[in-house]
C-alpha cells in the first residue's frame, strides 16, 4: 500500500487586527454617486460580507479541528486590506503578521503559503483607491517572509505555489504607480523564468499539483511552453480568491464572455478574466473557498486532498464546513 500524505488547505482568511478594526472599512467612503454606494452597501450587507472584521475566531477554530497533517497550505489573502494598498500599510501589515503567526505557530515546518493579491494592495471595486505597491512586495517577502514560489515532493506528487498577481500581472498593471512598473516587470520576469525552471526539470511520472491564489494567472500560465507542454501531469490546481462556491460557478458559466470596456477599471478586469476563464479547464481546478464564506450562504470553510505517494491515483479532495456564530 503506498504512503498516503494528507495536505490540509485553508484560503482567504482575511484576519482583521486591532488597527484595521479602528479604522473601518472605508470603500464606500471614496464613492461619490449615492446610487452606486447605497448598492454597495446594500451587496455587502445581505450578499457579500456584512461585518469584514467579524470573523477571526474562524482562524482558531481551524487551527483546533487540524491537530496535524503533512503540511497546511495557506493560499492567499491574510489581512482586510482596509487601505487598498496591501501590506505597506501598518495595520493591513499587522493583521497579516498575526494570522500568519497564529498558523506557523501551530504547524510549524508543515506551512506554508501563497501570496494573495490584498498582500501585495488591491484596488477598491468601486472607489477607485489604491493598487499593487512595491514597498507591500518587499514587506510580504521581507517582513512577513512569505516565498514568491515554493515547491514540496511528497514521493511522485509535486506540490508548487506561485504568486498569481506576478503572472497576471498585464491585468493589475494599471493598479500600479507608472514609476513602479518597470520593476514589477523584472520580478515577473524573474518569477515566470522559476517556474520554467521548475516544470523543464519535472520527471515524466511526476504528478503536479498547483497552489495559485487568483485563477486569473492561469491562461497566463497555460501560454508558457513550459507549463502547457506538462499539463497531462497535473492532479489539480488550488485557487482561492473566489471566496465562494457560487462564485466559480458563475466563473464557468460566464466562461468566455467578451471583454467590457464602457464601465469603468474594475468592470474591464473581471470580464476580461472572465473572457479567459475557458482556459482554467486543463489546470483540474478545485477552489478552496474563504475561510468565512459569502454572507448570502454561509458557505466558508478550508479543505484537504489526500495523496498516495507512489501512485497516479487522483488525489482525494474533500471541503470541511465551518460554521458561524449566531450574531447576538
């Protein structure tokens, strides 16, 4: 009987520290149409997420259902990301820095994690602020040491974790600071030529399985020779970022839909990816949803696949419910 490794993956947590739950969440703030932000509102509230920084006991309460697993893979997202600017900004630093202290503490050598587009500064839906800033990549790889790309073998099974807004970054790079792009640029170069390296030396009988935060990096990742030429092997790819199971649903029916251009920044980014989304099928997707879920259903949870070390078998994957507190 071949060695089973059980692989543990939670996504999106989100953790709210003290300084972002002082200053609140300010997105509507920057909307000036009253229309547009009493609808913003009214999505967060029933739809969305009525209360961003009211669910950080969902953090422990993972941390007490998994006593142990071969590793724990945390793919993205570790702060509230109340400036938009991901974690050059002290508190959205402090809430990542938390988190991510509370899951090494508890699994140790077993961790590890991705890097999410709100550590690196995330443009507001519908207010327009903020972007992806180079003093949050030096403080996510510096500060809160997380690794751009990293890989772990568990017999046949290789497991790789990239940096989704790096390969995707033609679709954030209007978020940047113009005098920032020529060095996002080179670190994408440098990120997109790892993971060359790492799927040109990959062994025909190795098996892939993939930790990439925003599916939006994906049609990027199937255009690298590279990577297109190993897609037979792969078991499946890991995204968080859709928060929900409905959202991916909806990602595959709206699968293709073309590019709209008329509604502003945000408008053009998702249907653009959206228009891309027929190449997420040869990566084997499976979405981890937020460790909280969608307001609208509850639905949050973490997951874990189950691999057989020597064997071609497709990995087990399985989604844990979390469920939340009743509101007082």
């Amino acid at each position: 009987m071949a060695e089973r490794r059980t692989v543990v993956v939670l996504s999106d947590v989100h953790y709210a520290g003290a300084g972002e739950k002082e200053r609140g969440w300010r997105e509507t703030d920057f909307i000036e149409n009253p229309a547009l932000r009493l609808a913003v509102r009214a999505y967060r509230h029933f739809f969305w997420r009525r209360d961003p920084f009211a669910h950080n006991y969902l953090l422990d309460r993972f941390c007490a259902d998994v006593p142990s697993a071969d590793a724990v893979i945390a793919n993205g997202d570790f702060s509230c990301d109340t400036a938009f600017v991901g974690v050059s900004d002290d508190a959205a630093y402090a809430s990542a820095a938390e988190c991510l202290a509370k899951l090494r503490t508890k699994f140790g050598d077993q961790f590890r994690a991705t890097i999410g587009d709100h550590e690196l500064g995330k443009r507001s839906l519908f207010g327009g602020q903020g972007g992806m800033r180079l003093a949050s990549w030096r403080r996510t790889i510096e500060g809160l040491g997380l690794e751009p790309f990293w890989q772990m073998q568990f017999g046949r099974w290789a497991m790789f974790g990239i940096t989704s807004s790096l390969v995707a970054l033609p679709v954030y790079l209007p978020e940047t600071l113009p005098e920032e792009q020529p060095e996002w640029e080179r670190l994408r170069g440098e990120h997109l030529a790892q993971i060359r390296d790492a799927f040109d030396l990959l062994k025909p009988e190795t098996r892939v399985v993939l930790f990439c935060h925003d599916p939006t990096a994906l049609p990027f990742l199937w255009r690298e020779a590279s990577v297109q030429s190993r897609l037979a092997q792969f078991g499946l790819t890991v995204i968080g970022h859709l928060h929900s199971r409905l959202f991916l649903w909806q990602s595959r029916v709206l699968s293709g839909m073309p590019t709209i251009s008329a509604l502003g920044y945000s408008i053009r980014r998702m249907s653009a990816a959206l228009h891309e989304a027929r190449y997420w099928r040869p990566f084997r997707v499976r979405l981890c949803p937020a460790l909280a879920g969608i307001e609208l259903l509850k639905d949050g949870g973490y997951c874990s696949l189950e691999l057989h070390e020597e064997s071609e078998t497709q990995p087990t994957w399985r989604f844990h419910p979390l469920s939340w507190k009743t509101r007082d």
